[in-house]
C-alpha cells in the first residue's frame, strides 16, 4: 500500500484527523432503537456487573496484600481497568462505523480487527483469535457466575449452618442447590431491557447491604496503625488477582456500549464508562480500607460473614444474597448474547423440529449448571476469585484492549500522529500489557499453590 493510500484510507475512516491526533476523539455512531437502554439505566447495569460477590472479598484481599498497598494498587488496578475499557470501546465503534454494523460483541470485535489489519498472519486466523477470546470471556463469565453462586450458599450457611448437619462442604453444597433454583428462574429472561430492570432491583438490594455492612465496619476499633503496610510476593499478587476481579464489568462494556441509545454518551467526559468507573473505585477502596482496618485479622473471606447473624445484620445477608441472585443473569447475559445465535444456527440445522423455545431455555439451563458444578467442586471464595481474576480478567482488561487498539489504529496513526505521539501510545500500550502478562504469570503460580495446598488441608 502506497503512503497516499495510507493516507486516504486513513482519513476515510477515521473522519477527523484534528479529533484523532488528541487521542480522545469519539467515533460518531448514529442512534440506536429497539431493545435500548439510556445512560442512566446504562450506568447502573455496569455499575451492578462490578458490585458483586467479588467486592465483599476486598478487606481479606487487602489482608493479603497489606494496607498500604493495597491502598495504592487499588488507584492503580481501577485507572489500568479505565484505560483499556476506554480504548476498546473506541476501537470497536471505530470498526463497527467501518464495517457497517451498528455494534459489535467482543468475539466479533476480534475478528474484525484482525480482517482489517495489514498483518497477513491475523487475517488469515481472525477465526481463531475470535475463538480464543470468546473462550476467555466464557471461562470469565461462567467464573463469576460460579463465585456468585458460592456467595449465597456461604452466607446461607453461615446463617443457618448451625441448624444443618453434615461438614462446611456438604452444607455448602446443599445451600448452592437451593439458589440454583431461583438463579434458573431469573436466567430464563432474554432483552437486555428485563436484565437492566433486574440489574436495578438488585443495586437496591446491595446498596442496602452495603450501606448497613459499612456503618458496622466503621463502628469497630480501626487498627490501621496496627496493620502491616505490606507483606509478601505472594500475597500482593493474590491481591491483585482479587481486585481485578471485584472490577468484574469488563466483559460487560461491549454488551451494554452495543445496547446504549446514543452510544457517544458511553466515552463522553462524563458519561458512562468515567460516571461507572469513578463510583466502583470510591466504593470498593472505601470497602478495602474500612473493613480490613476495622476487623484486622480477623477479617473473613467475604466480610458479610464478620457481621452478627441476628436483627438487622442478619437481613442484610439476605438482601446481599438476593442482590446475587438477580446479578448473576447479567454476567450469564454476556454468554448467552455471545454464543446463543451460533448455537440455535448450528442446533436449528440438525435438529430442525425441536422447538426454538425449548432450545433457547435448554441452551441457559446448561451454563447454568455448569456455573453450580464449577461452584461445587471449588467451593472456597478466596481461590475462586483471585484465580479467575488474575486469567481471565487480565486478560479482557489489560491485555486484549491495548493489542486491539494498537492493530486497529497502527495505519490511522501512522498518517495522522506524529512520530513522537505514535510511539507515546505504543509505549503505554506495550508498559499495560507488560503488566498483565506478568500479573496472569505469577498469579497463576500463586493460585495453583494455594489450590494444592487447600485440598492437602482436612475438611472443617
């Protein structure tokens, strides 16, 4: 390709050179209609994908890490989550303006980047790299789910564990059982409009739970200058595998940008993703710091069971395991809408008189299950989530966005950016992806240890 058609091709596609060379240049993508959603709604869908199970497990992750910092490492796992939800949704409306599509899901994303590139290699395996990162966002979503699901049945127990018989494991194991129940239920639904409405009843239920589970955290004795301001190699990236997991909307980004009325409002200044990101991290740092100082060592996998199990302490477990309930088909809406139409083209075809119904509810059942049986044989929040967050959640945050961006962007940049600004971005890029890998590196390590050495540890 000669520089001129560089140029041109450049120029057409990115529609405003003086936008693009700022770096902060906002694809502009026509109005959507249909199954919508506004900005509003919007924020908190994303909010609830990040306030989950996995924001409890914080104060015992910054117990691994120390005060300090955790503190710190806190500022910075929220500002690398900004930085690559921020640039992936600017490389997939870029690519989906180009493309004539109105939105794009992450897999799809993927294999548009790499049909676009200039680079023979990617072109010719855009599949695989699209079968690779759906994988990776499946083994994600169905992780979290999975957490979700070991959420409720620890706190059922901790309620009621007294009154059952049997070990910690078997009740555990009883309990998930019974949320399975009611998780099918709310996992039946299919419009991105039923799951935000799901997504807000639930924000109520967890800021309730929260809100309560705070203030007894602030009542108790802060010890901060009693605590270590850090501890091991080991504990710090277990930390961080936990904390990227509590930033679990990154799979969400793409689903609730490609179902926004007026997608320009996602990148605004303040709009969607900054309003999203800036409440998650006050909140969760504020969560870290006020339950690890307040209960010290003493603090639990998931603070929800330092709090008394009677009175009002009590009811907030339950709004905090109702929150859960309906949270988890907004994590299992990423599989569905990534996977359901390939599955009912393919099913449809070889089973052509089964009834589309029956395969829709059939195909959510599945997942479903797999999310109780991955719960069941794993079932300790603080393997779980460290494991799944540090892989996968990585991987979606730190290491996918800033390689698509630089594939998508590489021939724009070339034409438009000086060669001073170019290299600024491959060097950010390069630095952000660095810091995943090693994190995916030495967390997996840590984890696979501490997975051996709790089942070499006998059963409560």
């Amino acid at each position: 390709m000669s520089e001129e058609e560089g140029r041109e091709r450049a120029v057409t596609a990115e529609g405003d050179a003086e936008s693009m060379n700022d770096g902060r240049a906002l694809v502009q993508t026509p109005a959507r209609s249909g199954d919508v959603i506004t900005p509003t709604r919007a924020v908190l869908t994303l909010s609830k994908s990040m306030f989950n199970a996995g924001c409890f497990s914080l104060p015992y992750a910054w117990k691994l890490g120390g005060l300090w910092v955790s503190f710190v490492m806190s500022f910075v796992i929220a500002g690398l989550n900004w930085y690559g939800n921020h640039i992936l949704v600017r490389a997939s409306q870029h690519l989906a303006k180009k493309s004539d599509r109105s939105a794009l899901d992450y897999g799809h994303f993927a294999k548009k980047v790499c049909d676009y590139s200039d680079i023979r290699f990617l072109r010719n395996n855009s599949k695989a790299v699209m079968y690779f990162v759906n994988v990776t966002i499946l083994f994600y979503q169905l992780g979290m789910c999975s957490v979700a699901i070991l959420f409720i049945s620890d706190n059922l127990v901790n309620l009621v564990g007294d009154h059952l018989g049997g070990t910690r494991h078997q009740q555990m194991i009883m309990m998930a059982t019974v949320s399975l129940f009611f998780i099918l239920l709310t996992n039946m639904f299919t419009e991105m409009r039923i799951v935000s409405f799901f997504a807000l009843v639930s924000s109520v239920f967890f800021v309730i739970g929260a809100a309560v589970i705070m203030q007894f955290t602030i009542q108790q004795p802060n010890q901060w200058d009693k605590l270590p301001a850090s501890t091991n190699f080991s504990g710090t990236i277990t930390m961080i595998g936990m904390s990227m997991y509590a930033f679990e909307g990154q799979t969400m980004i793409l689903p609730i940008e490609n179902k926004l009325d007026n997608p320009a409002a996602f990148l605004a200044p303040f709009g969607v993703l900054s309003t999203t990101m800036m409440i998650c991290t006050a909140f969760m740092t504020a969560l870290g710091f006020f339950g690890y100082t307040g209960f010290g060592d003493a603090i639990a996998p998931t603070i929800t069971t330092n709090v008394p199990k009677e009175g009002l302490y009590s009811t907030v477990n339950v709004f905090l395991m109702l929150q859960s309930l309906l949270g988890n088909s907004i994590a299992m809406y990423v599989v569905y809408d990534m996977f359901f139409n390939g599955f009912r083209r393919k099913f449809g075809a070889r089973f052509p008189n089964v009834p589309k119904w029956l395969s829709d509810k059939g195909f959510r059942v599945f997942w479903v299950l797999v999310t109780y049986l991955m719960a069941v044989l794993i079932p300790r929040l603080e393997i779980m989530i460290p494991l799944v967050g540090v892989t996968s959640g990585t991987l979606c945050a730190l290491i996918f966005p800033p390689f698509f961006e630089m594939i998508t962007f590489w021939t724009d940049w070339k034409v438009l950016l000086t060669h001073r600004q170019r290299m600024t971005k491959i060097f950010i890029n390069c630095v952000v992806m660095a810091i995943g890998f090693f994190a995916i590196i030495a967390g997996v390590y840590t984890n696979i240890s501490a997975i051996i050495n709790s089942f070499s540890q006998p059963e409560p």
